[in-house]
C-alpha cells in the first residue's frame, strides 16, 4: 500500500470564502500516461481578497475530514455569507505498478441548527490498466439524510458485505458513530476499519483507493497557512514542518520551537529535533551561505513527570562567528527554516503535496526564483503555492501559474495566448491595465480617489488634534 503515489490533479471549491465556484488544475492533469511525471508546481496569484488563501484553507480542511478527524467548526465561518452551503471536488491520480486510478472525492458541506456537517460525500474512479480505461463511476456515496440507506450504490454495498452479515451491522453502526463526532463516514476511523480489514476480492480495488489517500493525507499531504507566518513574525514558536521516515515508521507534523528562550524536552523529543535540524542542515548552507543551526544544551532538567529532560535553544551558526540565537535572525530566514524539511520531502518524494500561502513573505525575490527553478527542473513531489512576488512568473512555465479574477463565479484561469517567447510577468501587468483575458483580473483602484481619501482623512485627524489642543487649552 505505501508503494502507491498520489498525485493532486485539481480542486474545484464552490461557496467558500469569496469564491462562489473556482478550479486551480495541475500541469499533469490531462497526462493519462503510468509515469507520474516529475515536479510539478502551480503558483496562484491575484490582487489582495481574490480567493488565493481559500485554495489553502479547503485543503487544509480537506486534510483533516481525510484522515477522519472530526469536522472543523470553523467551515461555517468559511462558507459564503449567502449560501448555506459549500462543496469541494478533489480529483487525483493514484499510480499503482501498471495500474493508473483517476479518482475523485466529493464533499458538500452545509449549516444546520448544530453547526456544520457533511451533508454528502462519495468517491469515483476510473481504472486505466492494459491499454483500456474503465468509464469513472461512483463507488461510494454518503448522504446524510438517507436514514436507510448505509451507502450506494447497492452493487459496491453488497460487494463489500459479501456473505458476512456481521459486516452490515458493523457498517450501520460506523455511520452512527461518524454522524455522532461529526466526521468523513468514508474516512471516519470506524469504517476504515472495516473497509480495511475487507478481504472480499471484488471490493479489492477500492480499498486500494482509500487507503491510498488516506494515507497520502495522512502522510503525504503539507498544508502551511498564515498561521506559520504569523508565529514567526510575531517572534514566539518557530513551526518547523517536518517529516521523518525510521524503520517503516513515519512521523510528521510541525515541531514548535519556542524562540523567546530556552526551552525543556524529553530525550524521543530531543533526537526528532535532532533529526530534522541535521536534514535541514543539509541544504541550508546553500540557500543561506555558510549557515547552519545548532542545539545548544543547557543541560538536564526534571520534567513535571520527574523524568529527565533536556534544556535546549536553537543557534544560528555562520562560518566562525560566534553563535546566536536564532530569534536574532531575520523573519525570512527564519521562513525558510520553517518550511525547509517540507521543501526537501517534496524534492524527494513524488507522492508528497506541499501547499504554502504567501511563500515568499520575507524570502529575497532572487532567491524565490532560484529556489522555484531548481524545483521546477529536479524535483519530484508537487508544490502549490500562493504568492505576491511576480519573479515565478519569469522563472516557470505557463502551465504552473493560475490567477485569480475579479469574478467569483470563474475564480481562477490560466493566462491566455501564451507564447514560448512571451514574458509571463510582463502579460500580467499589462492584463491588469489593459484587460484581453478571459476574465478581468484585477478590479481597477482609482488613483486620485485614493490620494483625495489620504488627504480628507488627513483633514480630520488635523481637526481632531486641532480640538483637542483648543480644549486642554
């Protein structure tokens, strides 16, 4: 099951946040080939509010209904102030030996007296294998209102059963079980086991499939929001997403490093840190010349449990400088540690899908570009990213840059009329100006109603101060 690779192919969200239905594609989404191709990058980019960090909340969202954690709250806060509900459509492609799986899932989300919950979800595929390609038919589909009905359709159900009637039971009671904590029924803990555990050989297949992206969620999937930005810019934790892979047993997640002062691990905690600095450090050097960061202990120190801990701090080391902490770096190079071990699993793994918003926040646009060129050329996992910085532009192929429009109905395109020799960068600043796309692209600010607003805001802050001065008078 782990030899399977998984690939994003788009996602389609409907009714979140201020995209009222918008599609990113990646480049290999029309490759129907066994090979899954290389790298693949896709660089997002629009005007502020455009529905760019939408794309990373749904599939941060996404994430967490796929490994069958309970459903966000927060999806209501999400879900377009006129609509009562939302829907996200994620297609991939699963390469398995000889064996190409095009699959879908499909989530729709709405509101109700209790919060939000999925209202339906299922599950398609096509199988591509000797030279042929099954037509992409449902396989499962949940509906919540459909109190008796397990799942359709019926031909799958009976197939998964097969002659053990305890299986039915067991399925009725993981579908109470996952309206009950309000999580993916398909996903949910209580039917994987099951689905996992099936050795009926006609429901094979679709096994394969789900825990192919279960575990592609669970493993392969890197969601980096604002939230990791933001802890840096604020100068509190450091999150170093990470992923260590020892003796066929993975570990992944952020490990936050407090950077205010030294802090107190355990000894496992203490050999994880270990363990992703000597990673970065890897690479580090290069992007940043002749850095690398230590562990400076400060020696043993009793946990709460009574056990021994380690005080540690992180130290920025360059060439034979004297070290210093590494909150006294600037907040870019602190972003690039943070998200560094992510970037070397995606340069390494085809089946690992790294999404980062604002990815150059604090990063030298030189250096942006270099980074994205030498993933673009030698890479093998996906990278999804949004961004403000135009040096991409000069720097990728058509195919890896979608923008956002001013409609919400189309929220993202590809730039037309493209040629090999055209400056994607300078198409961009001319579309904004001069329109010719298929859809408008930037909703046009008006220079002199800006400057007359500076300047009346001006006024009344000069009267303010004015009445204040009269009246301590």
């Amino acid at each position: 099951m782990w030899k399977s690779i998984v690939r994003l192919s788009s996602l389609t969200i409907k009714n979140i946040k201020n995209v009222k239905n918008g599609t990113i594609i990646m480049p290999h989404e029309y490759n129907r080939g066994f090979d899954c191709g290389g790298a693949e990058i896709l660089g997002v980019y629009g005007q502020n509010g455009s529905g760019k960090t939408a794309i990373v909340d749904t599939f941060s969202f996404l994430q967490q209904i796929m490994i069958g954690e309970e459903l966000d709250q927060r999806i209501a806060d999400y879900i377009d102030t006129d609509s009562e509900s939302a829907e996200v459509n994620a297609e991939f492609k699963i390469f398995k030996e000889n064996i190409l799986y095009e699959v879908g899932y499909y989530i729709n989300f709405s509101k109700g007296d209790n919060g939000i919950c999925i209202d339906r979800e299922y599950i398609n595929c096509a199988i591509n294998q000797d030279g042929s390609r099954t037509n992409k038919n449902v396989f499962m589909d949940y509906r919540r209102n459909e109190t008796e009905t397990i799942f359709k359709p019926q031909k799958r159900l009976e197939e998964l059963i097969g002659k053990n009637k305890d299986i039915k039971t067991d399925l009725i009671v993981a579908k109470k079980m996952a309206e009950k904590s309000n999580c993916s029924y398909i996903f949910g803990e209580n039917s994987r086991d099951i689905f996992f555990n099936n050795v009926s050989d006609k429901f094979k297949i679709y096994v394969d499939v789900l825990s192919a992206l279960f575990r592609f969620a669970l493993g392969d999937l890197y969601v980096i929001d604002n939230s990791h930005s933001g802890m840096i810019s604020t100068n509190v934790l450091l999150p170093m997403s990470f992923r260590v892979d020892k003796e066929k047993i993975g570990m992944k997640g952020d490990f936050a490093v407090p950077l205010m002062e030294p802090f107190v691990l355990d000894s496992e905690r203490k050999e994880l840190l270990k363990e992703i600095v000597d990673q970065i450090n890897t690479v580090l050097y290069t992007i940043i010349p002749g850095m690398r960061i230590d562990i400076k202990e400060y020696g043993k120190q009793a946990l709460d449990s009574g056990e021994d801990g380690w005080k540690v701090e992180l130290m920025s080391v360059r060439g034979n400088k004297k070290p210093i902490p590494i909150r006294m770096e600037s907040d870019g190079i602190i972003k690039i540690i943070s998200i560094l071990n992510a970037l070397i699993q995606a340069f390494s793994n085809a089946s690992i899908c790294l999404i980062i918003d604002e990815l150059d926040a604090g990063i030298f646009e030189y250096l942006l570009g270099e980074l994205l060129d030498i993933f673009s050329k030698s890479a093998k996992g996906q990278l999804i990213f949004t961004s403000h910085n135009l040096r991409a532009l000069e720097m990728l192929d058509k195919e890896s840059i979608m923008f956002s429009t001013v409609n919400p109905n189309n929220r993202y395109i590809h730039m037309k009329n493209v040629k090999d020799s055209n400056n994607l960068r300078s198409m961009y600043i001319r579309s904004i100006t001069l329109g010719g796309q298929e859809e408008p692209i930037y909703e046009e600010t008006d220079s002199l109603k800006i400057s007359r607003a500076f300047r009346k805001a001006g006024k009344l802050l000069h009267e303010e101060r004015k009445k204040s001065c009269d009246g301590n008078s």
